[in-house]
C-alpha cells in the first residue's frame, strides 16, 4: 500500500485533533475530486512499519492529544489497500485505547465485499458514497456531497 500524504495533527478530517492518512489508489475518479493526485495506486510513498509506528506513536503523543484517526485518500478501501488498512485498524485498537477511527471511502454500504467490511469491524465512523459534483455541498460537515452517508459503526 502507499500513501499520499500523512498529517501529523489535523482538524479538519473529523471531530477534534486528529491524524490523518490519505492512501494512494482509487478507481471511483469521482468527477471534481480535490485528491485527484491520489488516484494512481502506485503514487506517493510506501506505507511501511516505521510510518505505521509513526503514526501509533503521534496517536499516543500526551502533548497534543489526538480524538483519533482519520483515514481518507484515495479509497482506504481500495482492494489494493485492505491489507494494510486492516492491520493499521487492528493495531490502532490494540494499542490506542480510547482513540476513534474514521473513515472515508467511495463504495457504498451496501455493495462492500466481505473483505471490506473485515475492516469496518475495527471502524468507528464510516462515510460512504462517491463525491457527486452536482450533490457538491461545502456547508455539509465530514462530506463533500449529500448523497455521501456518515455512518456510526
């Protein structure tokens, strides 16, 4: 898996201070996308153990305490991406009690694969749906269109 980019400390992803994690690859190329550069699977860098410890070390920082994480892109739940997002999410519980996970993805709810939804076992927030440029709404909070739902797992 590869990621985009990485932001230490965000509040604007989610409620709170958060971390969040744009991954590389999606095949939805939803019209008006502001991430396009997050499209090609193979962009941006790998996602390996030492950025995973980072980002496990960020969530348990005392400094500047984070709600959680925020996991975007790009598709999180890209076929491509479900190995390293399941074990992000599973590691994430297991060694940040408290901290909540959302995330954000193109799929809908009722299309996910069983691999998919393996992932959202460990999701505490899931907003779901393609960006729709004629839905477009920047008042809505969490999504870019109204036809996108936020889910609470």
């Amino acid at each position: 898996m590869n990621y985009q980019q990485y932001y230490p400390v965000d509040v604007v992803n989610g409620p709170g201070t958060r971390a969040t994690l744009f991954v590389s690859g999606c095949e939805h190329q939803c019209r008006g996308c502001y991430n396009q550069s997050t499209w090609d699977v193979r962009s941006g860098h790998l996602f390996d153990k030492a950025m995973e410890d980072n980002i496990i070390a960020d969530l348990q920082d005392l400094r500047i305490v984070r709600r959680g994480l925020s996991l975007s892109g790009g598709d999180p739940l890209l076929p491509a991406n479900l190995e390293g997002i399941l074990a992000l999410v599973k590691r994430v519980k297991a060694e940040c009690p408290g901290k909540d996970i959302w995330l954000w993805t193109g799929y809908v709810w009722d299309e996910l694969s069983d691999e998919q939804r393996a992932v959202l076992k460990y999701v505490d927030v899931l907003v779901d749906g393609k960006f729709e440029q004629n839905l477009a709404d920047p008042s809505l909070p969490y999504r870019g269109s109204s036809n996108q739902v936020i889910r609470f797992l």
